[in-house]
C-alpha cells in the first residue's frame, strides 16, 4: 500500500507543478499561474508529509515540508479571490482571514492541543471560501469564468474536505492507511482535471486577468445588430432609473427589458466591459449620488437619504460602493465639492451604456 500511496502522490505533484510552471511561461496568464504555483509547492510539501512514506524522508527535509504545508490555507485562498474577486482591497480580508489560519498551524506546533481547533477553523474557513464563490456566481458577467464555476468549486471542495476534513475527524497522526490513500487519489484527480483544463493551446485561466488571449473573431452583423438593439433597450431602461431599484438583479433587469438573462451578462460585459453587475448598476447610483452631493439646494439632506435614494438598502454598502468609484467617501466628496463652490459640471460624471459602447476599445 506504501508503493501504491507513493506512486500516487508522485504523480498528483508531478501534474500540479506542470500546471503551474504552464502558466508562468504565459505572460497572458501569469496572474493566476503565481497563485496556482503557490497551491502546487505547498500542496506538494503537504502531500509528502501527509503520505504513507512520510517516515521514509530525511529528517533534514522535514523543516521545509512543514513550513511548506503550513501555508497551503493562504495558497489556496489566493487562487480563489484572484479567480473570483476582481478588487484586489476586496481581497485582503480573505487573505487575512487565511494568515490567521496559518498562524494556528504554526501555534499547534508548540501546543499540540490546538489541533482540534486548527481543524476546525480550517475546515470553517474552506467552507466560507466556498460559499463566497457560490453567492457572488449571481453578480458574475465573465462568462468563461461562469461556466468554470461549478467545475471549480467541486475541485475546491476536494481539496478543503481532503485536508480539513481527515485531520478535524481523525487527527493529524492518527489518519488511516486507506483514507490516506484515498486522500492522495482525490489529490491526482484534482490535479489532473486542472492540467486537463490548463494544459490547452488556449488556457481559460486568464478568466482572472483583463487581457484578451485570442484576436477577436469575426464579426457578425445580425449578432452585432442584436447587440446593439439590446444596448439600446438597455439604455431606455436605467434612463429610466430602473438602477435605483434596491436589490436589483440581472436577472430582473433581463426580464425588464426582455433579454435573455445570459445575453445580457455577454452585452455588459464585453461590450461594456463590466466584470460583474453590482459594479455595472452602481456606477449610475453613485453618479446620481455625485449630483446630490455636489448641489448646494441639497446640502441638508442627509447620506443614508441619498443612499436610499440611488437605490441602496443601508449606509455600509453605499460607503464602499462610493469609495470604490470615486477614491473617497461620500462626506469628503460633498465636502470637496461644496467648498469648490461648483456644481458636479466640476466633476467627472458616468456615461451612459451607449457612449461607454461607443468609447470600448474595438
């Protein structure tokens, strides 16, 4: 069983480094290649440690391996936020959240009776990854990433419940002989679904990145034509200030105008360049919030009766929305704004989806 282990995990490290070493040599994907190096070495540190043979290393090797495998919780999280988050601020607290389980694995070292909770925590943290993953699917514009979702997640979901999971219920050292083999076949089958996925002569890894891999294809009028009359209808609609309605969805937005739900995700995004819809629908509410804040007849008015205004349900989402969009929050911008003595003429304003398609780079 001992060979059998070995062979096995050998060849899960072998194909995960492939990957990984793939996507560096890409300069097109090399933003997500460094994460998925980073989950390849310290899963391979892992994968040693936690085998058959591990008693079999040199003990000169097993400083590195551990301090290699302590970190796979923050490998793994930089691979997903940068697949799925777009924001790199909107990260730092997954990747927070991520140290603090590391600085556990490294406290258990000296107190052995944190393991438990290390497990615990780990296991809680891969499923909160997970659910992040999940409710932000909605929100999604980039349809190569949406399609990789489900596959993704699933992969994800091996690796969290593989390393979590064994170590919450059976304890670091005391795993069985056959559930560590198993552990190390759901290793090569993850690993080898992702190089079945990467190793293509056209990676769909760049779904993280802004770049485009291919030329363009060939234009199609009637589709073009289509798109247009999409872009139009959805103009006619925010004109009509459908994006101050709270808790608007695409899907409601789709079946406003009478467009396929999945057409409309295309139209926002590669014709309008938009990752994902609350960023899209915010950026009409806070240039409305703009016009309010800079007017001096509304200065009494108060920031959560603009935010409920321009369609926001309370004031924490508006504040970030705000100072995402504009560098600073809406206090400091109606502050600047009235102090100049000058109307939002001053200021940049949004414009609308028929002069961002008419400004999108063809």
């Amino acid at each position: 069983m001992i060979l059998l282990d070995l062979s096995i995990r050998g060849a899960a490290i072998a194909v995960a480094i492939l990957s990984g070493v793939a996507l560096l040599m890409n300069r097109d994907t090399r933003p997500i290649g460094r994460p998925v190096m980073a989950v390849a070495v310290t899963l391979t540190c892992y994968i040693l440690l936690s085998g058959l043979s591990a008693e079999m290393l040199p003990p000169a090797l097993f400083p590195a391996l551990i301090s290699g495998a302590i970190f796979v919780p923050l490998a793994v999280c930089w691979l997903v936020v940068t697949v799925f988050i777009d924001e790199a601020r909107d990260r730092r607290p997954w990747l927070a959240a991520a140290g603090l389980g590391v600085f556990l694995c490294i406290a258990s070292i000296w107190v052995p009776s944190l393991e438990p909770v290390r497990g615990a925590v780990m296991f809680g943290f891969f499923a909160a990854l997970l659910g992040m993953a999940v409710l932000t699917a909605k929100e999604d514009l980039v349809v190569a990433r949406m399609r990789f979702r489900p596959a993704f997640l699933s992969a994800m979901a091996v690796l969290g419940v593989s390393i979590s999971g064994t170590e919450l219920f059976y304890g670091y050292r005391s795993v069985p002989d056959p559930v560590i083999v198993m552990q190390g076949a759901a290793f090569l089958a993850l690993a080898f679904s992702y190089a079945l996925w990467v190793l293509k002569a056209e990676p769909k890894a760049c779904i993280a990145c802004e770049v485009r891999l291919a030329p363009p294809p060939v234009i199609d009028r009637r589709a073009d034509a289509v798109d247009a009359a999409m872009v139009e209808a959805l103009n006619a609609a925010l004109e009509a200030g459908i994006w101050r309605r709270e808790g608007l969805t695409i899907a409601a937005l789709g079946a406003e105008i009478g467009v396929p739900e999945h057409r409309l995700r295309g139209v926002i995004n590669q014709r309008l360049g938009f990752r994902n819809f609350p960023t899209f629908i915010n950026s009409y509410r806070i240039a409305a919030a703009k016009e309010v804040l800079a007017d001096p007849r509304e200065a009494r008015r108060t920031i959560l009766e603009i935010a409920y205004d321009v369609g926001f349900a309370s004031l924490g989402p508006f504040n970030k929305a705000f100072r995402d969009q504009a560098g600073e929050s809406p206090s400091e911008f109606r502050r600047r704004a009235l102090d100049s003595g000058r109307s939002l003429s001053g200021f940049e304003k949004t414009p609308s989806v028929l002069e961002s398609e008419r400004l999108r780079p063809h």
